[in-house]
C-alpha cells in the first residue's frame, strides 16, 4: 500500500531537506524532470577534482523525491564521483532489479525501498541522483577539454 512508502521517516526527511538554495557559481548545474508526476530538481555542484565541495538544490517534488534530495544533500559533500555514479546505480538496481540498498553513510536510502513495487514513483525518486551524476559528467567534460577549447 502507499502507506508503506510514505512513512513517517520519509515525511521528515521530506519535511526538512538541507542545503536548499542555489550556490552563486557552481561548477555545473543540472535539471531532472519527471514526465510522469511533474517534479522537478535542479543542482547546484562544486567539485575539487573527484570530490564534491558544495552542493545545493531546487527541489520542487513530491514527497518521495523530497526525501531522496534530503538524503543525497545530507551525504554529497566529501563525496566522489565515481562514488555519487555507483550510488546512482545501485539505487536503480534497488529499485528496478530488487539489489539491496546502499550501505555506510547512504543507508538512509534503504527507506525508498518500498518504492520498488510503485514503478510510477521510481522517476521522482531518481531525479537528484540523475541530476548529480549529469553535473559531474558536465565538470568532467569541461576539465578534459584543452583551455582554448572552454574560453
């Protein structure tokens, strides 16, 4: 039932999600939309080579995607790419080929489990590691490209 994914944890995650805003020059930005349900996130990303520095976000989702912004912007700063990528498949595999949840300081995703019997709600709950991984992609592009190329 419904119930089950929108449990009392994911209201709060949902209901106080850090690092809301916009940073005055990130290193990239990124937008995941859902089709389906009309959420929306935009990113804001800062990296030092692989590792993240600052983040902030627009979130503007449902409940569920609310919480998984929550638990990304609880957990991305210190984080590396490759990290942020793995985390990003490892929560589709949760909830597309029933894989287990994230361990270590992302254990908190395991609360979107049940999430993987509402196939309509997988898109939201995606949005903000799709975001990540596109703007880390987007600082990774521009950074092997030769100096004349970017100016």
């Amino acid at each position: 039932m419904l119930n089950d994914i929108y449990n009392k944890r994911i209201i709060e995650l949902a209901g106080n999600i850090p690092r809301l805003g916009r940073l005055a020059d990130p290193d990239a930005s990124a937008t995941a939309h859902s089709k389906l349900c009309g959420s929306t996130v935009r990113i804001d990303l800062k990296m030092e080579g692989p590792v993240v520095t600052d983040f902030a976000h627009d979130v503007k989702a449902c409940a569920l995607g609310q919480a998984s912004s929550s638990i990304m912007a609880s957990h991305v700063v210190g984080s590396t790419a490759d990290e942020l990528r793995d985390l990003r498949e490892t929560v589709r595999k949760m909830l597309k080929e029933n894989g287990p949840p994230p361990q270590g300081k992302w254990a908190d995703i395991a609360l979107l489990e049940p999430v993987r019997d509402y196939k309509a709600r997988h898109a939201s709950t995606m949005l903000t590691f799709d975001a990540v991984v596109d703007a880390i992609g987007q600082i990774e592009t521009r950074a092997s490209q030769p100096a004349a190329a970017q100016g």
